[in-house]
C-alpha cells in the first residue's frame, strides 16, 4: 500500500515537471511582438510572432517589446522664448520599435530617454523662436524635433515618428497683451471695412449721378431730335399743301369767271390791308392816286395771269 501511494506520488510529480517544462520551453509571441532571448543570462536570439520552443532552464525571455506604434505623453515643461517670454508647453510622441535587440541593451528605459530628449530639445527651439512665431511655425517646430529625436533614438532600435505639440501656456500678462493686439486689430479691421463699404457707397452714387445725367441729356437730344423732325415734316407738311392749294387755284383760274373772282378777291384783300393798316399806325400812307383802285386791281390781275 505505501508502495502504490509512492508511485502516485512520483506520478503527479513527474507529471508536474512535464507541465512545468512544457511551459517554460513553449513560447507564443503574439503578432507585432518581438520576443528577446537570454541563454544563461547571454543574448541568445530574438523571436518573431509565432509558436517556439525553448531549452527549459536554460532560456529564458528577458525582454519583450512590442513593435506597434506608440504613443507618449510628454509633460509639460517651461520654455523661455528668444525674446525673454516663459511659456508652458506640452506635446504627444509618436515612437516605434524597429530593433528589438537594441531596444532591450541600447538603453534603460527608451520610453522615459524619448520623453526627457524631446523636452530638453523643444527647450532649445523654442529659446531659438519668437512668441509669435512659436504659434505660427508649429509645423517646422514639429518637424526640428522630430529630427533631432530621430537621430539622438537610432542607436536605441527607436524610430520617431511624430512629435505634436499639443498645448502652449501663457503668463496671463502676455494673454492679456495678445487680446489687446488682437483687439485693436479687429477694430483696425473693421474701420478699413467700414471706410471701403463707404468709399463704394460714395462711388456708386456718383456713379449713379453720372448715369442720371448721361440719360437725361440722352433724352434732352432725342427730344431735340423728335422735335427739329416734326417742324421739318410740318414745313414740309406746309409747303405740300400750299403747292396743292395753289395748284387748285390755278386751276380754278383757268375756268369760266375764274379771271373775274381773282380780281374781285384782289380787290377784297387790298382794300382789308389797307384798312388794317389805318388802325395800326397813326401815321397813315395814302398811295399817290387813291381813287384809281380799280387800276392796282388789274395791274396785279395782270400779274397772275402771267403766273399763270
């Protein structure tokens, strides 16, 4: 009986140290992970994604890193600009890891050695910037750093991949300064706004008036026009039937009796204008023979039968 509990004693321990050295030699490394190997406290190798298996006791995984992209908080720091401004400035680093085996040995800790580099480094190129160009050149500020990084991490297995800066703090004497900048620029703004719309408003009323003027002197000569056309075509109108008239009368005179009424109309006409003449004047011109009226008449009966 004791015999038997020996063995099964043996039996759970063997299968104990079986279990136990199974997973101390088996090793999953999961996608996008590197796994680094120690042989008796020696770098051995380093292992990809993928099942392995290692010699129990005598391997073992000293390091592992992953080699997605990752991202560190860089903390706040106080930054004296070119012209004498401190300002607080926090950003976000973007870094990967691209050699496992430098990652591990290269240095302690290269996640607190980028973070402590990139702020000694936005040190300098701030002190190298002015206050207004440290909001107006972020990008190239980024892009310096990110740089200078890059170079300082590559003996680290570290490859930098973006630094952002994410805030920039202000005395509140400079922000109160910068509002009053800004400020009287939106004032400045708004009176070259308001003098333009002014100077428009001016322009498109002259403008106007000029346009006023063009047409009523267009009109005033289209006027002119329409009128000088109608005393000619009255003229003309006039002349017509003054010649048709005296057609008609010519005609007229040609007929029986018509030689007698022209004299009678003569007489008429002389004797009218005659009188008329009286009543206008005070002075009155009597002709050298007045009772010979009956002459005048002939003679100038005469004269239209010559017309005629």
């Amino acid at each position: 009986m004791n015999g038997t509990n020996i063995e099964t004693v043996l039996a759970i321990g063997f299968a104990i140290a079986v279990v136990i050295i199974i997973l101390k030699s088996a090793r999953i490394v999961p996608q996008r992970s590197n796994f680094v190997i120690e042989r008796l406290g020696k770098y051995s190798r380093t292992l990809d994604s993928g099942f392995h298996i290692l010699i129990p006791f005598i391997d073992k995984v000293a390091y592992q890193h992953t080699l997605k992209e990752e991202v560190i908080d860089v903390e706040r720091q106080a930054c004296v600009t070119r012209d004498n401004i401190q300002v607080g400035i926090n950003g976000v680093l973007y870094i990967q890891v691209v050699d496992a085996h430098k990652a591990s040995y290269g240095i302690n800790d290269y996640r607190y050695a980028a973070s402590q580099l990139a702020q000694t480094t936005m040190r300098s190129v701030i002190g190298q910037t002015d206050l207004d160009k440290t909001f107006e050149e972020r990008a190239r500020i980024n892009e310096i750093v990110v740089q200078a990084l890059d170079e300082a991490a590559s003996p680290w297995g570290i490859k930098v991949l973006r630094y952002e800066i994410s805030d920039i703090e202000l005395p509140m004497s400079i922000k109160d300064a910068l509002e009053q900048q800004m400020r009287a620029e939106r004032e400045r703004r708004a009176a070259i706004a308001k003098s333009e719309g002014e100077r428009q408003a001016m322009i498109n009323v002259s403008e106007g008036h000029k346009q006023e003027v063009i047409n009523l002197s267009e009109a005033e000569k289209q006027k002119q026009i329409n009128e000088a056309e109608g005393r000619a075509r009255e003229i003309e109108l006039i002349a017509e039937a003054t010649a048709e008239g005296l057609g008609k009368i010519a005609l007229a005179i040609q007929q029986p009796g018509g030689q007698d009424a022209v004299s009678l109309r003569v007489a008429e006409q002389y004797v009218k204008e005659f009188g008329n003449l009286a009543k206008e004047t005070n002075t009155l011109i009597l002709p050298a023979q007045l009772a010979d009226i009956g002459s005048a008449v002939a003679g100038l009966t005469e004269i239209i039968k010559k017309k005629s």
